[in-house]
C-alpha cells in the first residue's frame, strides 16, 4: 500500500450539514473528527464557533459554508458570510459559486462573485473552496469554472454541495484535475460513501473528500493497515 493511516484521514471532511441534525448531533460529530483525525469538520454556520473551540489545538481544521446550498446569494451576503465566519474561527471555507450565473454564462459576475469572498478568506489567512455543483452543469462550463479558480488562486475545486441530484464522478474529477493549475487541488462531495470509493478518487488527484461515513471508511482503512 501506498499510502498511511494519516495520508487518507487527512483526506476526509467530516461532513455536518444535514439541515436535521441536532446540537447534540453535532457536537459528537467533532468529537468524531478528533477521535479519527480528519483533516476538517465541515459544519453549519451557526455551530462553527463551538466547533472552532472543541479543534482547537488539535490537527482537525474547522470549516463552514458560504452561500449554501444553491449559490444564489448576493455577493455582498458571501462576503458578510465569509466575515462571520473568520469571526468564529473558520479556517477553511466551502462557498458555492452563482449556478444560475455559470448557465447565464456571465462570466464577470462569476469571477467577482468568488474573488471577493478569496479576497477576504484569504486576506485572514484561511482558504478557500469554491463548489460547482457540476450535476447542474456541461463540461464546459467545469472547464472555464477551473480556469477562473485558477486565476483567482483558490484552494481548492469542489464537485457538489451532496444536496444536488447528482454528486462527484470520476470524469469530472479527472476532468477538473486536467483544467487546473497544480496550486489548485480538487475535492470529491457526494457519493465517497466507502474506502474504495475514496481510494478510486484520490487515484485521479482528489486530495479532499466530504464524507458523513468518516467513521466507516477509516475503521476499514484501520482494519486493512492491521491498525484494530
């Protein structure tokens, strides 16, 4: 194997965004974050401050939405978002781009649209993803979603929200790791629902995953490296 327990944790966001999951919820799902050593917990706005207190100090980054979960968001709603969140201690942001815009093929809006909330993420030192929602999409408008990432310098592209009708697929992976610079990796949402599954994506360049069955894939990973 080429790889370690710490390689494919450190590929997982723990996913917390199920608009029914309760406080309770939550808070354990850190906790499950930091028993597995994820790379991030990906929470609703409103619990990322008491996520940010319960990371701190571990190796788990605390991270939120930013126009969630269509992209229809004024741009200076993004950006008020983008400033709650850095209050409350995100260190890595998921913001979906303007759907409606990328199908309008307003190219300019899309640009501005995530270069200011870059601009402010990046302005306090945290990074940024920008989610397409490609089941709404053509590959071109993947491809010149990639481009203007690229030139914004983003950290990362995203497939999919997991609340769309469709989520990560393996040509749109190998598709947006072909249409980006090096500086921009790529993260798979929706549908890494195994350690197979997770393993077939980071074989094209996926180096993030969203997952909710974080504790299934790495007791696996844990099984399969004689770790239990």
């Amino acid at each position: 194997m080429d790889y370690t327990y710490h390689d494919i944790a450190k590929m997982i966001d723990h996913s917390l965004l199920n608009p029914i999951m309760t406080d309770r919820e939550l808070e354990e799902g850190c906790q499950i974050a930091l028993e597995y050593d994820t790379a991030s917990v990906c929470i609703k706005p409103y619990y990322l401050k008491r996520c940010a207190e319960l990371l701190r100090g571990s190796t788990v980054a605390a991270s939120t939405t930013c126009g969630f979960p269509h992209g229809g968001h004024s741009t200076s709603i993004k950006v008020a978002e983008a400033k709650q969140a850095l209050e409350d201690g995100v260190q890595e942001l998921d913001m979906v781009c303007n759907i409606g815009k990328v199908l309008s093929l307003d190219w300019s809006y899309v640009h501005d649209d995530i270069a200011a909330v870059c601009e402010v993420i990046h302005g306090a030192g945290a990074r940024l993803k920008v989610i397409f929602e490609n089941c709404f999409l053509q590959d071109e408008h993947k491809i010149k979603l990639c481009q203007i990432c690229g030139q914004i310098g983003v950290d990362w592209v995203k497939t999919s929200t997991g609340y769309g009708t469709g989520g990560a697929t393996l040509h749109d992976l190998a598709l947006m790791r072909e249409h980006s610079p090096a500086t921009v990796q790529v993260k798979a949402a929706g549908g890494v629902r195994d350690l197979d599954a997770l393993l077939e994506v980071r074989a094209v360049g996926v180096t993030r995953v969203g997952a909710t069955r974080t504790v299934g894939m790495l007791t696996e990973l844990k099984s399969r490296l004689g770790l239990l």
